[in-house]
C-alpha cells in the first residue's frame, strides 16, 4: 500500500484480499464434466431399458385391441 498525500494506492492483489489462482475455473470444468456424463448415463439407460416401438405396427395394434372390445 502507498499513500500519496490523501490518496491510498493498492495493488491488485491488495484491492481483492487475495490472489487468483484460477482454482473455480477447474471446479465448475469438472462439475460440468461430471453432470454430462450423469445425464448421459441417465438417458442411455433410459434408452436401452424402453421397449421398441415401431410406430405404425403399434397403431395397427392399438386399432385391432380396440376393434376387438364390445361396444
């Protein structure tokens, strides 16, 4: 710290009470990281465990069950 006359100078690390050492930069990457690969996981399980559909044999399907029940 300098003073001149009134004036107080700082320099930088003096103004912010510390130093930056880029640490939250490696925090939030790997957070990130680790939440895409979560997600990732999640939906391909998802994926993998629902059962096939194929959409027009399914309407087929649907149309004879329904066809089938008495009215």
């Amino acid at each position: 710290m300098e003073t001149r006359g009134q004036e107080v100078h700082l320099d930088k690390e003096e103004a912010r009470g510390g130093e930056t050492s880029g640490v939250v930069r490696y925090v939030l990457l790997i957070s990130l990281a680790l939440v895409i690969i979560a997600l990732s996981a999640i939906w391909i399980t998802g994926a993998l465990t629902t059962p096939e559909t194929s959409g027009h044999a399914d309407t087929e399907k649907a149309v004879a069950q329904q066809q089938d029940q008495p009215q």
